[in-house]
C-alpha cells in the first residue's frame, strides 16, 4: 500500500486540515525545563514547577489569542497541567477551538564521525507514548530534526539518518492518532548567502518526502515546519520579498500539494522578522497548493515573557503583548500584516543564539 | 547547487510551461521504424520510408489538428523529413505554434536477475545527440522506462535504476536545451486492482522525484508523463470518475507543484477511454497545481490509421478522424468534453496489447 490505513485515517486528515485554516496558526509552548530555565534566567524568574504552570495560564488564557490560533504545542508536563482554578490546559485549549499537540522526541545526540552533526532520538516505545497522549487529549505531535550548514555539512549521512528518523516518527504518530508535525531544521548559523540555503532546504526536504514516502506516512495528514530560506546569521539580509521567492520556490520544488499546511518554525528571527517575512509569502503570486502559517516558539513570546518579568501584576499587560503578536501572524497568514508601529519592548529584537541547543 | 543554471533555463521555463497551455496537449508520433511497422502492417501498408513520410504528413497537415497541440513528438527519422512539396516538418509544426520533440531513448533491455524487467539505454553520446536534436529544432524530449506490477514487481532495483536513467537523462536535456519528458511507465497488464496501481505509482513517483533532485534537474523545466492509475487490464473496469480520483491523489501525493504538467500516456486505452478519463482528471475539486494533459500515440492515430489504410484517396477522411479525437483531448484538458456519439472506426476499441514492446 502507499500509505498504510490508520483507523485515524479521517481524524488525520480532518485535524491536519484544521490546523491549517486561513488566519490561524500554531502557538509552540513545547520548550523543555531545560529550555525554559534558560528563558526564565534571562527574565529572572526561578525554575519551578509551578512558575512554569503560571507562564502557560498565561499564554492560554491571555484574551483574543486562542482565535488566531489552531494549535499549542506543549511539553509533557503542560499536557498534565491545570489552571489556578483547576481546568486542565487541554480544555482551556479545546474550548477555545485550538488542537492540543506534544512534542515526542527526546533531543538530538552527535553522529560520530562527523562535524558536530546530530540526530534526534524519542524513537524507543514512541507507540505507547503517543497513544498516552492522545488519551490525554493531544491530537497531534512535533519532532525536531536539526541540520547545519557548513563546508561538508549538511552531510549525506546526516540527512538520511534525519529523514529516515522524521518518517519513523511521522508513521508511528499515524498509528496512534497524532498529526505529525515534520520539523527539518536547517540552523541559519554561518555565513552563507541565501541560494546556498535554498539549495541545502531543498535538499533536505526532497530526503524528506522520499522517507516519508518509503515509510508509507499518509502525507495528507501531515504538517512540515521548515525553516523559512534565508541568508546564513553571518551574512547580509535581505528583503522580505526575497526571502518568501526562495522560500515558496524552494517548497513548490519538494512538497508535494497533498501536504495540507507549512508552519514555518522562526529560527533566530525576531518577532517582527517572522511576521513580516510570513506576510510576504503570503502575498506572493503564483501556486502555493499549502496553507502558509507559522509554529512560532520564540517570535510569539520574547515581548511577552519580557513584559510578565515573572510578576502577577504584569499578567494583563503580557497578555496584551501575546494578542499583539498572535494578530500580527494571522493576519500575515493572509497576506494582510501591516506591521507593527506599536512594537512591544523586544519585538525587533533577534533571538539568534549561535550553535542554539533546545 | 539545487539544480546546476543550464544556459537554457529560462527558455527550458517557458518551453515546458507552453506545453501545458490549456486546450492543448501532445501528439507521440515517434513510433521508431520497428513499431511503425507493426502498425503499418495492421492496415497492410508497407513500411518504407516513403510510407513513414506520407503518414506523418497526412499527420501534421490534417485541417485544424495542430491548433489542439503545443508539441509533437518525433522518431529520428522525422525530425529530417519534408512533406511532398519539400517544407520540413519541423518548419510545418513550428508555424502552427507546435513545439517539435525528439525520442532520444534507444529501447529496454532486461534487468539481469530479475523477472523480465526492464531499463532503458541511450545515455551515451546523449549530449552530443541532444545538441544536434536542438539545432534540427527540436525543442524537448522523450524517454521511455518501463515498470511492470507482478507479485514481486516493480523491485526497489528496478525502480531504482529506472529513476535514475530518468534523472540522468532528464538533466542532459536540460544542458543542451531540451526540456526532458519523463515517463515512468507502469504497464497495465495484470489482474491487479487500482489500489495496487495507485501504491506502486506512488512508490515510482517518489523515486523519480528523489532522483531528479539528486541529479539537480530544474523541475520547471521538465514535464511528466505517467500513466493514469486504473486497474489491471485483466481486471474488473472501474468508472472514469474512480480513475480520475486515484489518479489525481497518486499526483499530490508526489509530484511537485514546480512541474507545470503532467502529461499522460494513454497505455492499451481506446481512443474514447482515453479522452473520457482525461476529462474526468480535469473535472476532479481539489488542489491540481499542474496542468493534466494529454500525450497520445496510438489513443490519438489509431482511427486515422484504420481510415488512411495507405491510400491517398483516404487522406481526407483519415485527417477527419484525428481531428475529431485532437479536438475531443482538448476539450478533455478543459473538463468540457461531452463524448462523442459519432465514433470512428475503432475508437472504442482497446489498444491493449500484452507486454507491449514498443
């Protein structure tokens, strides 16, 4: 069979669709405790449980958000979380219309004999794992594959191994009800121009779809979140025209038109990079068989976590930052985004880290 | 480099793009001497080079045909001939806006180990060929693998080997100009179901597509000729609109939106068959980033030979006949075509002919 049946075959379908819709996009929550601890560092909040409860309340009920949103991406220990008042964040989440998804992979670890070059491991019992969370109310699930660019990089080895782990993934999601997100990061470090990008992204994601093809994944259900095509962190911008060409080129050239949505991952950009950029794919012309949409981690929260400080006084007003950036992206989704001329503290800010380690 | 900057890009672009103009598709007149004998003799025509050239005159003069074509595939010999009063019939088909096309592919042979399957030659001295092609005024070309379904066919060495023939020949066209047609024929003997067709079309599709990546072919300026995904000829028939479904799926599901057609082969169809399911393709909602059209040999001639039998006197009555199937393929690239109540002799007939060697 080209795809195996899934007896999840019309709920994959519908909910990958969902995610999908125009004006709508996804919300990435999934950093892990030991990623948060680095965001909650830089704003001087402790690590602890229960701060970490109080930040995604936040994010979850800030008003007006959850409308521009069809998915969250959460960690597990957020699938498993309540409000103050005890609501579980799943039904926050579904009440609001927003698809509760999981991140299911367990980190990279290096390739020996290579250049720093990683794979992603979560692979041992995923099956028992997915299906756990799906009883627990996700519906779909994010793993990330990481590649860099560098002289010998990425390497043959480090794309199969990569590919061929995302459509693991991806099958073993299908099995158990989950919409996978693919996730084929390509690392913006380095100083190379942006054909070199396109190149490498492309690819990278014909491996992809070859794996995922072998794998017999159901390519209807499922979502890709790429990297948008840019020039390396060390190397000159851009336009935003520029940027979405290669982008939707780079996509129209791999992506075969039974994927139902891209959700673009923001890499180093900042929150007003990422939705300016959004927008003009959005408004490009020509075929574009996709929703373009954003699963954006980073550029949905830095002028957000900056404005809480960690203070309960500071919720409306965080609350007030998170909805500014959540209209900007679904309005982006449409080709509408204006920018912003009331950026929050933080909006322009890059969020590139070099040689980023989740 | 994703794909190496032949001197021809942008002309591979637009050569590749004119060939998918709506109302028009492709005329395979490239039958080699071999095959046009066969056919010949099924009207008791000699096969001599005088009758080859009639034949292919009465073709490409016939009133009214060349408006429903943008390209004509040729069998060497052609490419060099001239009608009766001396035009050549490259001249003849470019002032009517028709785009000359060459087979370049020199017959299958076996693949040893397996079960009768196939690869393709013709790779050496390719490039020289196709420059001289190029300056004779061809414009594209054609290559021909062949993957059969059996209990343990099409093996991954076949496919394999059948994909990268394709790509390799694929990107040399490309260096000298000729924008390449690739066509992975899955033949349509056997009792299997058009679920087994549809899986193993998807499986061959994703392996020309990685390998056409990997040889860094610019899909732009490509096209595609598949076959349609039906059941087996030894099996049940299923309604034009079951064809177009899986037919269409089996595209989204692996061909990139960059090619900008697909052209379709017609197999052992009839000549009505053919017409009736292309235009039930061209009826299916739903994404369709590519133009879906047609690429006939026999689906378009077989009436025209059954009416010329090698007689002048029947020339008028044999160019009748190709008009009326050009005219019904057009109509068919629309969605438009109502089907003809007014068939010629032998458009229903089956041109199904068992383990077909060209």
């Amino acid at each position: 069979m080209s795809s195996f049946k899934s007896k999840y075959e019309d709920e994959l379908i519908a909910n990958a669709a969902y995610i999908g819709s125009p004006g709508k996009g996804i919300l990435a929550a999934d950093e892990s405790t030991g990623t948060i601890g680095k965001r909650f560092a830089n704003i001087k909040v402790e690590n602890n449980e229960s701060n970490r409860r109080v930040l995604r309340e936040l994010l979850f009920t800030a008003p007006g958000c959850l409308e521009c949103l069809s998915g969250v991406i959460l960690f597990e220990e957020t699938l498993y979380q309540k409000t103050a008042a005890g609501v579980p964040f799943v039904e926050v989440l579904k009440k609001g219309g927003v698809l509760p998804g999981i991140k299911v992979d367990k980190g990279t670890v290096e390739l020996p004999g290579t250049n720093g070059e990683t794979t992603t491991q979560g692979l041992d019992d995923l099956g028992q794992r997915c299906k756990k969370y799906y009883e627990a109310g996700a519906r779909f699930a994010k793993w990330r594959a990481v590649l860099k660019i560098g002289p010998n990089e990425p390497s043959p080895l480090s794309i199969h191994e990569n590919a061929y782990g995302l459509a693991r993934y991806a099958v073993i999601c299908q099995e158990n009800g989950l919409v996978p997100i693919v996730e084929p990061e390509i690392l913006v470090d380095g100083s190379h121009d942006i054909a070199k990008c396109a190149d490498v992204t492309e690819r990278v994601l014909a491996a992809c779809y070859k794996a995922l093809s072998d794998h017999h994944v159901l390519l209807e259900g499922t979502l890709l979140k790429p990297n948008m095509v840019t020039p390396g962190s060390d190397a000159p911008k851009v336009a935003a025209e520029v940027i979405a060409q290669h982008t939707v080129r780079a996509l129209l050239r791999t992506v075969p038109a039974a994927v139902p949505a891209i959700v673009f991952l923001s890499g180093g950009q900042s929150e007003e990079e990422a939705s300016v950029n959004l927008n003009a794919m959005n408004k490009l012309q020509g075929k574009k068989p996709w929703s373009l949409t954003f699963s954006y981690g980073r550029a949905l929260q830095q002028s957000t976590l900056k404005a809480w400080g960690g203070k309960d006084e500071n919720i409306a007003k965080a609350q007030a930052a998170l909805l500014v950036r959540c209209k900007a992206n679904s309005e982006a989704t449409l080709g509408k985004y204006q920018g912003n001329a009331n950026l929050g503290d933080g909006a322009s800010e890059s969020l590139h880290v070099k040689d980023y380690k989740y």
